[in-house]
C-alpha cells in the first residue's frame, strides 16, 4: 500500500478539503485526488464523499482512518529508526503564530543549509493545543509558552526565548503608573484558554486589578491592532519581531520584571525522533545566538514604540 496514497487521504479528511490538503502536502488538487483514488481502488470502496468543497469520510473512510494514521506512523517511525548515522526523516514540528513570524524563519532557514535530508512539516496552533498534539504524538515537537503548570516528566522542555510582559497602549504612553493605566482604561483581554492568558489573569488577581473587560480573544497581532485603533489597553509578552507593520504602540514596562513568558521547545522523552529533534534544537539555539549578538538590548524603565 502506497503511504503517499494514505497521507493524502489523512490529510484531505483533516484539512475538509482536496484544495487545502493539496497545499499542505505542495501538490496539485488533481494529484491529491488521484493518490485518494487509487487508495479507493485498492480498498474496493469509497473513501471520501464530497458536499460542495466539502470533503468529509464515509463510513468505510472512518473506519480505515485510524489505521491509516497508524500506519503513516509507523512508516516514519521506521524511516527514523533505519537512519543511525545521521539525522534523515520527517519531522512535525508544531508552533504557534508569533513563533512561526518570529523564531522559527531562521530556524527553518539553518535546516535547510545544515540538514537538508529532514522533511519538516509545520502545524500551527495555540500553545494550549500543541501541548496536547505533543503528549497525544499528533505532533513531534513544537515550539510554544511554558504552560502554567509543571510539565510532565516523560517530556522534554527547552526555554529558547524569555519575553517580558508590557502593558501595551496606544502611543505615547500615559503618564501614569502601569496598573493605574490597567485599573481605568477599556481592557482588551488575552483569552484565558491560552497559556499567556492565564498567566495575565493571574497576574491580575494577585496585583488586586480588576480591568474593564471590552473584549476577549486569541490573537496577539488582532488584539495589538486594537490597541492602536484606540479601543483599549492590554498585557501582551513582547514577542519576537516581526510585529504588525503601521501600528504606533507604547510598550510600558510592568514593575514585576520576572513576569515573562518563556517560549520554548517541547518533546517527548520517549519519541523515535530524538536525533532530529536535536538536530532542530541545536540550530534553533544557534539562531538566537546569531539574533542576540546582532540586536541591541532594550534599556530597562522605558516604553518602545512601533510606527
């Protein structure tokens, strides 16, 4: 049975579409639905039943689904394990948004010149999801916050990058102290589902601040547009650069300095692919290493702008 044929048929069940699964696997709509074809001729049933741009299983489709999962797995597994001399494989590496604009282009670019051979596949999502996607195998490692509880011991962790949180406002700042500008203007919340967003809450609760809640939501880049359009303040980590382009922000230092969010790379102990992920966290570290001899350090006490 060709593995090609049932990642195709994985991926188009996962993706709901032939078009989003042709682009995450960089072929055409023609060739996915082709490999799931032939995947169907060799079943001698149907696999997938289209309603619109829909694509959902049948029941034969849900049936075969878990063992196709099953045995992709083990076909990488087996690819990692025959690979003793050096660090050869596909590799699913999961990050969320300000990882993928900020950390992980120049990870990606120092694979690319230094291990050619690993087959990296990218899966965003939230902290609070990767965490998951980890523990669960869904994905090999991924690059996320520090959850706010102990992670377990049969997991690796490795902090790449510290970010302090700022109250963040439209600029220039005001005059005013950081949980006074918390306590009496509209507060645009970081979801509490999240990772972050929990922290900022507890943060919060223990500085006695109880803000005036206009909105609640999941995108650091969405909520940071707001605070430029004037609709309130929020907490925010100071993320890697790429920030929105335009904006014209005040980053206001909070006066508990050790308030940060640590983002870092998370795996399994246990995980056949420990030599690639190695291989990743060895360039991600020379990455930062290169991005902190080259960027100046902010000075202390000051809010930083972005035009």
């Amino acid at each position: 049975m060709d593995t090609r044929s049932l990642e195709s048929f994985v991926s188009v069940i996962d993706c709901g579409s032939i078009a989003e699964a042709a682009r995450r696997l960089n072929l055409t709509p023609a060739g996915v639905a082709k490999r799931v074809h032939a995947l169907e001729a060799e079943i001698g049933d149907r696999l997938v039943s289209r309603s619109g741009r829909t694509v959902r299983p049948t029941t034969v489709g849900m049936a075969v689904l878990n063992g196709a999962r099953l045995l992709l797995r083990a076909a990488r597994d087996l690819k990692s394990t025959a690979a003793v001399d050096r660090p050869v494989g596909e590799l699913r590496l999961g990050a969320v948004q300000t990882a993928l604009t900020g950390l992980v282009p120049d990870i990606l670019a120092a694979m690319t010149r230094f291990h050619p051979q690993i087959d990296i596949h990218i899966i965003r999502d939230s902290s609070t999801e990767m965490y998951r996607k980890v523990l669960n195998g869904h994905v090999d490692a991924a690059i996320l916050s520090h959850p706010p509880f102990a992670i377990p011991k049969a997991c690796e962790w490795r902090t790449l990058r510290e970010e302090p949180f700022v109250v963040l406002t439209p600029a220039p700042a005001p005059a005013r102290h950081p949980h006074v500008i918390l306590a009496q203007e509209p507060f645009i919340r970081l979801d509490r589902t999240l990772h972050a967003g929990r922290q900022i809450d507890a943060y919060l609760r223990k500085a006695g601040i109880r803000p005036n809640e206009r909105f609640e939501l999941d995108g650091l880049e969405a909520i940071a547009v707001m605070v430029d359009r004037g609709l309130g303040v929020t907490i925010l980590p100071d993320w890697a650069p790429p920030w929105p382009q335009g904006l014209s922000l005040a980053k206001v230092p909070l006066p508990d300095r050790t308030f940060t969010r640590r983002t870092g790379l998370l795996w399994t102990r246990a995980s056949l692919r420990v030599g690639l992920i190695q291989a990743l966290l060895e360039q991600a570290e020379r990455a930062l290493e290169r991005e902190q001899a080259i960027t100046p350090r902010p000075k202390r006490g000051k809010s930083a702008r972005r035009r």
